[in-house]
C-alpha cells in the first residue's frame, strides 16, 4: 500500500448549494465514503436544507465508486442532515 493518493473519480452532488462534501466519512481500507450535503433539498423547494448523505463503495472490478442504496434525506426543513 501507498502513501500516494491516486484521484479515481469525482462523486458530485445534485444541485449547486446543496453543499456536496461538506462531511466526508472514510472507511478504513478506503473502500466505503459516506458523503454529507447539508444544504441538499431534496428537489424540493419547500422543504429547504432538509440535508442528506450518500454512501459509495469503490469497485473491485471496475475501480469506480458505486452507490450503495438510495441516498439518505432529512425530513424536516433545516435538519441539516
């Protein structure tokens, strides 16, 4: 294993402002990221800041991150998820 940080993709988020990366949690082989967006509404303009998170797995097979599960959205306005 390396000390070198090699960039494999990049994991965006839906909206502008939706603050995509704000909280970054990694496994620790590097193989699982859970990414937070705080300012995420879910496309929903009513319910504003409501917040989610997403986790990705890096494949074995391909070397992408793929999604594990839908993403994971707050309920109320201003959860901040």
């Amino acid at each position: 294993m390396s000390d070198i940080w090699t960039k494999i993709k990049d994991i965006t988020g839906v909206s502008n402002g939706d603050q995509h990366g704000q909280t970054v949690s990694l496994s620790a082989d590097g193989k699982v990221v859970a990414i937070g967006a705080s300012g995420s509404d879910n496309g929903n303009p009513t319910l504003l800041d409501v917040g989610s998170v997403s986790v990705y797995e890096l494949s074995e097979f391909d070397g992408q991150w793929n999604q594990i599960g839908a993403t994971i959205y707050g309920q109320n306005q201003e959860d901040f998820l």
